[in-house]
C-alpha cells in the first residue's frame, strides 16, 4: 500500500529529529549482538544506545 502524503510527511518530519550511526562489525558479531539484545528483551538500537550511554558514564567516572 502507497503510503499517503501526509504520512510520507510525518515519517520525514520524525526522521528529521535522529541522526544516524553505522557501525561496522562481522556477521558473527552482529549475532551475538541481536542475540544479546532479544535476550534483554531489547531491540537492536535500544540495546546500542544502552551500551554507549553506560559506557560514557563509566568512561567519565573513570577520568574523574
């Protein structure tokens, strides 16, 4: 089903607020990780932005 102008819209307006990351890893990696995630009851991304952000806060208390 086509999608609408207002939904085409909607879409572009939402993806306007994100930036995207890529980030390179093997197939076999890339298991593990969605794997991991699924077993956190996480998607993918929520899972990524979870990691980064426990890093970060880790990685500052660690140069404070």
């Amino acid at each position: 089903m086509k999608q609408t102008d207002a939904q085409l819209r909607a879409t572009k307006k939402y993806q306007s607020k994100f930036e995207m990351l890529r980030v390179r890893v093997t197939p076999e990696e890339k298991q593990r990780i969605v794997e991991h995630a699924k077993s956190e009851h996480e998607s993918l991304s929520a899972f990524l932005r979870r990691a980064i952000i426990t890093t970060m806060r880790v990685d500052k208390k660690n140069t404070e």
